[in-house]
C-alpha cells in the first residue's frame, strides 16, 4: 500500500505523487456505464471526505466517476460537521459519499464518523438519503460500514461506479 510505504520512508514524496496521478488516470479509464436519461430529474451526489480528514483523494476519484455514470456531482471539503450539516440542510442529494483516507486505515474515527452520519440524516432535505462510506477501512472491514450507520461501503473505485449507475437505474 503506497500510504503505508510513505508513512514508512520507503517512498518520497515525488512518488506518492506519481502513484496518486497514475491512479488517478486508471479511474479515469475506467468504464463506466452512464445511467439511462430519463423525463425524471438527474440523481445528485455530494461527494466529501469526512470532516476533518485531511486525506482528499477518495472524494476526488469519486466526483469523477460520479460525472462518468452520469450523475450531478457535488464536491466539498467541509471542515466541520456543522458545515457538512448546513450544505445536506441546504440542498436536495440523493446520495452521500463520505470518504476517509486510502491510505490509513482510521479505525478510531468510527465513533465520530457515526456521530456524522446521525447528524446528516437528520438535517437531509431527503429522507432516503443513500450514505456510502469508503476508505482503507472500509475495504478491509466489511462490517466497518454497517457500524457507523452508511447504507453501504465501498470497497473499489470500480465498485462505487457500479454502484452509482445500479442506483441511478433503480431511481428512474
């Protein structure tokens, strides 16, 4: 894993930078079926690391096949769960992804990752809003998802394009 190869000195930064680009240009590659469009309104994601993560890529990688399968996308860095409360009260999103880092696994950010999603049901505009939860944490403990309250976990950048294009079909 090139997060623990770095936390590790065995890799500089130059590299972490290339890994990350090349990464980021597979994702791009991939295929992603875009969901029919239909007389009904386009599915709307807001797509955000959980606040306080300084670990970006996972909402990043995310936005991009979220455009790809078709979906309006919505990306936003919140520092705050207050702020993260304001941007769901304040707009309509059918589903929120909400990111930890690909690199460390965070297994002491469960509690507050809970607290988080609580407090957005709550302040949604939508009542069904769908939370997926992703991260190294997520990918490596399947029940890590279930436990913070998401509706489900995303354990691959190709696996969360399935996702998104199974969820807009089933919307339309």
């Amino acid at each position: 894993e090139l997060g623990d190869l770095w936390c590790e000195d065995s890799c500089s930064d130059h590299e972490v930078t290339l890994g990350l680009c090349r990464l980021q240009a597979a994702v791009r590659q991939l295929d992603i079926d875009q969901a029919p469009v239909s007389s009904a309104r386009r599915c709307i994601a807001l797509l955000a690391p959980q606040p306080g993560e300084l670990h970006l890529l996972g909402a990043a990688l995310h936005a991009d096949l979220a455009w790809q399968a078709g979906w309006g996308a919505q990306v936003e860095f919140p520092d705050t769960d207050d702020a993260l409360q304001a941007l769901i009260a304040g707009t309509w999103f059918d589903l929120l992804d909400l990111s930890l880092s690909a690199a460390l696994r965070r297994e002491h950010w469960l509690a507050r990752m809970a607290s988080t999603i609580t407090r957005v049901r709550r302040a949604s505009l939508n009542p069904a809003l769908v939370v997926v939860v992703s991260g190294r944490l997520f990918q490596e403990d399947l029940d890590a998802g279930q436990s913070v309250g998401a509706d489900w976990s995303c354990r691959s950048a190709g696996h969360f394009g399935w996702f998104l294009t199974r969820t807009a079909a089933e919307r339309a």
